[in-house]
C-alpha cells in the first residue's frame, strides 16, 4: 500500500545486472507506483531504452543536456521523486556520488536529490572488496544513504564471491520500508535545537563549548526523511532543506524557541546551552592592564528547557490558550562527564522534560565533536533505553522512533 502512487526514480548503471532491473520495474509498477528510470550510457549496454520505456510506461531519461523544457532535467527529477534508487550501482557510480562529483545526468540527479537514496551496488568481488569502494560506502552510509549488501554468489565475470546484486525481494522491501518511514512524522511539526551557544564577554571574545551541533542536525535530517515539518534553531551554519534559524546566545536561541513553540508537536532541546553570560557585555576591546587577574562578573542564563516545561505545564491547565490546542512532547539532552544515569534522573526530574537523552561526554569516542554516540533514553515513567554506539544519524532515528509513538 504505501508504494502505490508513489514517485519512484530509479537509475540504472552500466553492470550486467541491469537486466534484473526490468523485473523490478514492473513489480513496483504493479503495485500502483509511478516510476520513471534514468540510464547511465554505459547501462544501455546490456539493456535497451526500448524495454525500460515500456516497461515504466515513462520517457527514459539518459543525456543530461537533452533539454525539453526551461527546468534543468536533473533539478526537476530529483524534485518530482519520493525516493530514488540506484540499482546496479557501480564502483564507479558509488565513488562519485561518495565525492559529489556529477559528470552525468544520474550522479547530477543524485547530487541534487535531498530525499531518501537506496543503493544496490553489483560487481565483481575482488571490486567490491576494494578499500576505496569500502570507504566511499562508508561515506555515503554517513550521510544517510542507505546500501543493501551484494550476495554471495556465482558472478557473470566468473568468479564466485561477494557482489551479486542482492534480491529484488530485499530490494522491493527496503523501497517499501523507506516511502512507509517518511511519512511517519507527516504533519507534525518538529522545533530542534542544536549547536553551542555563543556569550560575547567583548566584540573578540567570547565563551562557548564544544559543541559541534552534530547531534541535533542528525535529529533534523531525521525528522524531515520521515516527513516532518523541521525548524532548526541553531548556532552553526548548515545548508540543509527545512528552515533554520541562527542564533548566537541563549537568549536568543530561548526568543526563537518561544516563537516556535506553540504549533509545535516535538521540542528536542540539543544544544549545549551556557549556564552562564558575562553580566556587562563590553562594546569595545578589553584591554590588557597591569594587574596579574582579571575578573569577569556572571549572570545566570534563563533554563530554556525548564521554562519550556513550565509553560507546557500551565497549557495542561488552560490549553484553549495554545493555537492548536497542543502539548508538544518536549525532550531534553544531558552531557554528563560522571554518573551519568544518577545524575541524568535527577536532571529530568528536576526539568519535567518527558524524554532526556543522557551521553557521556568524558568519552572521546562518543558525544561532543565526534561522529558517533551512545545514549540513553530515560523517560518520566521511569523507564531507560538503552542505544548502543552508533553513528549519529543511526542514533537519531532511534531516538525519533522512540518518542514518536502517537
Ligand atoms: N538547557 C537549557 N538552558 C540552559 C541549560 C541547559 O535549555 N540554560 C538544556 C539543554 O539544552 C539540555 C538540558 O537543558 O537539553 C540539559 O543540559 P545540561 O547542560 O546537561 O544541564 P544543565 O541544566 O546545564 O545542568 P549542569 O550543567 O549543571 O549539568
């Protein structure tokens, strides 16, 4: 069900797996999907333009400059699809889109594609073992896209070993897995925070922390692929499809997520706010003096989270005053550097937050700056989730999952 009427974009690269390719072309057909296929030239080889056409019962799309109308092929592919598959993919192909290299109307479409890709690599095993290709699905694994292991089996160059296209069943599958994963958070509305904040002491200096706002930039890329209507509210530059907002200090970063709040469905406090600001921000250089000490005076910063927590409290009591009527789910982060699960339920005790994502930051391999973490999920009945290290992408899925019940 969730593949009929769906827009199903699949390249084809120059393997002899190509052929198998048709019969998957009409299955998703079949099931009521709309399915349109770019060829790479090289894949015309081992199969024609003729039986993908028929087949997709659309134009097949293989030249990147055959331009039929003033829209770029490559812009208006990638935005008319749902997903996009790239089954056989090459050596070739996996290293270039792995290096954002787009040299032909399929890599293009890819580099212009920023929904979900699915990629079913097919080649001879000694290629497939290859450190380069390895590292490069690595990369592309990092980012979100999603490989399906070739099989072990005879290979038509005469080998037998890995990398035999995987089946069209698991690849039938994992289409259907992802267009069902993005709609889950259709129509709700998800406000993350994420990144350092920034507090001037004068206009050189200024405190901050190590926070490389990984963590919640993986939560708003996961948010949008299911669907969700994503605000990030942030201290770092990312280019990213979903609005952001960028802030500096906490004050700001707590005015955008009050103006955020009240449609919102999900409020997921990631960044690592500053407990404290210099009390006098100094609008000129401070200059050096003769004395050995200096002393800057500090004032409390406003405990966004808490706040936020309050304020959905007071909307339990009175919520015709919300837009919508709506008590966003609120979940907070703590970086702990000891006890972490003692601590971790004393902090969400005290916040009234419904989820704390807790992490370890006294690791160097996890957490603060690194792409990988390992959390746990403590939510206000008691209960802990435990998520084992994970790149942060992998981690964010799990933690949207996890409180996306309703
Ligand atoms: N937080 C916040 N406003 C602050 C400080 C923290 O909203 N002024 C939020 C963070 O975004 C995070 C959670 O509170 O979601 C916990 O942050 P953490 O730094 O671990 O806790 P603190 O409350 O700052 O306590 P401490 O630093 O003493 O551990």
């Amino acid at each position: 069900m969730t593949i009929q009427n769906k827009h199903i974009l699949i390249g084809i690269t120059g393997g002899i797996a190509a052929y198998k390719i048709c019969t998957l072309i009409r299955d998703f057909k079949k099931a009521g999907a709309d399915v349109r296929v770019i060829a790479t030239p090289n894949s015309l080889n081992f199969i024609t333009k003729l039986t993908l056409q028929n087949l997709s019962q659309n134009e097949v799309f293989v030249e990147e400059f055959d331009i039929k109308n003033w829209k770029p092929e490559h812009i208006s592919l990638a935005d008319w699809a749902d997903i996009m598959l790239i089954a056989p993919a090459t050596a070739n192909t996996i290293s270039k889109i792995a290096y954002g290299i787009a040299d032909n109307l399929l890599t293009s479409v890819a580099c212009a594609f920023s929904k979900k890709i699915i990629i079913a690599p097919a080649m001879n095993c000694n290629m497939w073992n290859n450190e380069a290709v390895q590292s490069n699905l690595k990369i592309l694994q990092k980012r979100g896209i999603e490989y399906l292991s070739p099989e072990i089996g005879f290979l038509a160059c005469g080998y037998t070993g890995k990398g035999r296209l995987c089946s069209l069943k698991k690849i039938y599958q994992a289409v259907d897995e992802a267009l069902n994963y993005c709609s889950k958070m259709k129509g709700k509305k998800v406000v993350i925070t994420s990144g350092g904040t920034i507090e001037e002491i004068d206009p050189v200096r200024y405190i901050s922390n190590y926070s490389s706002g990984k963590m919640g930039l993986a939560l708003a890329k996961s948010a949008y692929d299911m669907g969700a209507e994503v605000v990030l509210i942030t201290t770092k530059d990312f280019c990213v499809p979903f609005k952001t907002i960028k802030v500096k200090s906490a004050i700001e970063m707590q005015e955008s997520v009050n103006d955020e709040f009240d449609n919102a469905d999900y409020v997921i406090m990631a960044a690592a706010v500053a407990d404290y600001r210099v009390k006098e921000h100094s609008e000129q250089k401070i200059k050096k003096t003769d004395n050995d000490t200096i002393t800057l005076e500090l004032v409390k910063n406003p405990d966004i989270l808490a706040e936020l927590c309050e304020r959905k409290s007071s909307l339990q009591i009175k919520s015709c005053c919300c837009e919508r009527g709506k008590k966003p789910i609120i979940v907070g982060f703590c970086a702990e550097s000891e006890n972490l699960l003692e601590n971790a339920k004393a902090k969400i005790a005290k916040k009234g937050c419904d989820y704390l994502v807790a992490n370890d930051i006294s690791r160097k391999d996890i957490g603060f700056n690194s792409e990988e973490n390992e959390v746990a999920i403590l939510s206000q009945n008691g209960e802990i989730i435990k998520l084992e290290k994970a790149p942060k992408n992998i981690i964010a899925r799990k933690i949207l999952e996890c409180i996306n019940t309703k």
